[in-house]
C-alpha cells in the first residue's frame, strides 16, 4: 500500500489539514504616505491687542504721506495735510473638526489595537484640513502671471495655458521684482518664499541656457543637480512640495499648476480656538461608543496683496 500524506492541502496522495494552516497578518499597519502640511506656517500676521471676542477679526494698515519735497518758506507756516483712512482686513472666523466613533466590537476583535491608529488618523487630518483651508486662501488674489504661447502675461487667464506651457527663470524673476518694486517684505536673509510642486520644479531645473536655472548650477553649484533640489535662486528660497493647488483649467483641459511666492504678511491668521484634538465622553446606555475627533475656531485671509503673487503654468509631467 502506497504512503499516505497529511500535508497543507488536499492533493493526490495526500490529505489537506487546511484548518490548522492560515494566513499569518502582522499586527502593525502602516499608515498611507503622507506629505508634510505647511502652509500655516506662511500666516505670520496674527492679532496684537483685540478689543474682545468675535466672530470676527479686522486688522487695519496706515498710508504713509505723501513726500514733503517742496521747501518750506521761512516765514510761512505750512499747511497741515490729512492721513488718510486705514486700509481693513477682515479675517472671518469659522469651526471646523472631524470626528469618529469607535465600537466595541471593533476593539475587542480588531488584530490591531485600534485606538492609538484612530488618534494618528483624526491628528493628521487635522493638520491636513488646516493646511488646505490656508492653500485655498493663498491661491486667491489677482497678482498673477500667467504664461501662454510661450510669453508670460500680468494676470491672464488661466484657460490659455496649454499642456506644454512649462516655466522658466523668466517667470520668478518677474514676480520677484514687482515683490521688491512693492516694497514687500522678504522673508529671511532678503529672500523670499516660492511654494512650487515638484513637478514644476523638475520643470525649472532642466531650464538651460545663459538666463535659466542648469547652466549657472552646472559651473558654480553642482551640489543642487547633485541632490536634485532648486535651492536658493532669483531672490527666493523654493519649497517643492505636492500641496500646492492645481486644476484641469487650462486651454483644452491642461492641467495649471499654481506656484505662488510670497513675503511677510502675505497672509493673516487669527485663532479663537487653537485646534486641538478631542477625546469624547462615552455617553451611550451600553458604554459601547468612543469618539475622538478634533476641533477649532480659526479663519485666514490675505493681508497684503502686494506680497503674494501667483504664476500658472502647466508641467512636463
């Protein structure tokens, strides 16, 4: 009589003790990748002294006089001269939060412990939802270049880019020089601050020649080739990242990227509320429900137009 088999499946031969052989599942899961928010930190004008509380925030900026260039007489006393109103910013306060609710069940039977990934999870999407709220805000405004049939445009419109209108140099110079021409502010060590998606930033690096951003790095600063990043250049300081906003506005549904460069107080913030995370009270009969969400009571705005400028452009991929 021929050997009989108990082996993990039922095959000739052989018997399968399928129940005792199942799939092993690790215990830690990992969380989706994830970029890093950043846009609060551009809001660096906030409330000084409130009157009170409010659904609201104005913040308000003096005109400086105009130039005394006219000698005075010595024997004339001289007209006084007016100041004139001040210049509103509302910042608008709103709540905002997401929660969720955790069964038991879930808790008890679950793998993994759920709880601490539930905190991970409302945590980051509050810092996720705070940072798309800002993006927004700063995506407004009418400081725009718009680059179309290769020639860049003072606020164009967005739907003549084409899927092949790429930047270039050319374009941070531009915005760079009416931020200085406006007397905006930089942001540090006389530079300012270009948020750029990798993608149009892989766009600016393969800009050659005498005016574009390889050819100077490829002689004088190797190391930004070397490791891939735009550095410093034209007066700004790049941020690639993927939270810049784009949409499939442009000439034939292209994809327009939004890179925007701004100075100080390009943007407002004012907190009611610091959003913060919250651990509900179980209130059900059966104790059954926890919830954990986030909350707070905050809004944005532009404060000084002058200091943001935004300029569309498609991207090679």
């Amino acid at each position: 009589m021929a050997n009989q088999f108990t082996g993990t499946a039922a095959i000739s031969n052989q018997t399968g003790i399928t129940n005792l052989v199942q799939a092993a599942y690790d215990k830690y899961v990992e969380f989706a990748l994830r970029s890093e928010p950043l846009w609060r930190s551009a809001c660096d004008k906030r409330p000084v002294d409130v009157t009170s509380p409010g659904s609201s925030v104005v913040f308000n900026r003096y005109s400086d006089l105009s130039a005394a260039t006219t000698p005075l007489t010595e024997n004339v006393d001289p007209d006084s001269v007016a100041i004139s109103n001040t210049t509103p910013t509302t910042v608008t306060l709103n709540e905002y939060g997401n929660a969720v609710l955790t069964t038991e069940s879930l808790r008890l039977e679950s793998l993994s412990d759920i709880d601490p990934a539930a905190a991970d999870l409302v945590a980051y999407n509050m810092r996720d939802t705070l940072d798309r709220l800002v993006a927004n805000v700063a995506n407004g405004g009418s400081n725009t270049l718009t680059k179309a049939a290769g020639v860049y445009t003072y606020g164009g419109n967005v739907n003549t880019v084409t899927s092949t209108t790429y930047i270039t140099s050319a374009a941070i110079r531009k915005v760079v020089a009416k931020l200085r021409a406006a007397s905006a502010m930089p942001i540090s060590n006389g530079l300012y601050a270009c948020y750029i998606h990798p993608d149009v930033a892989l766009d600016l690096r393969e800009d050659s020649g005498a005016s574009g951003w390889r050819s100077p790095h490829e002689y004088s600063g190797a190391s930004s080739i070397w490791n891939g990043v735009l550095g410093v250049y034209e007066g700004a300081f790049f941020i690639e990242t993927p939270r810049t906003i784009s949409a499939t506005d442009g000439n034939t549904s292209a994809k327009v990227h939004r890179t925007i460069v701004l100075g100080k107080q390009a943007l407002a913030e004012a907190v009611a509320r610091e959003p913060g995370v919250v651990v509900g009270p179980v209130t059900d009969k059966l104790m059954r429900f926890r919830p954990i969400g986030w909350k707070g009571l905050l809004g944005w705005s532009r404060y000084r137009e002058e200091a943001l400028w935004r300029i569309h452009t498609s991207a090679s991929q």
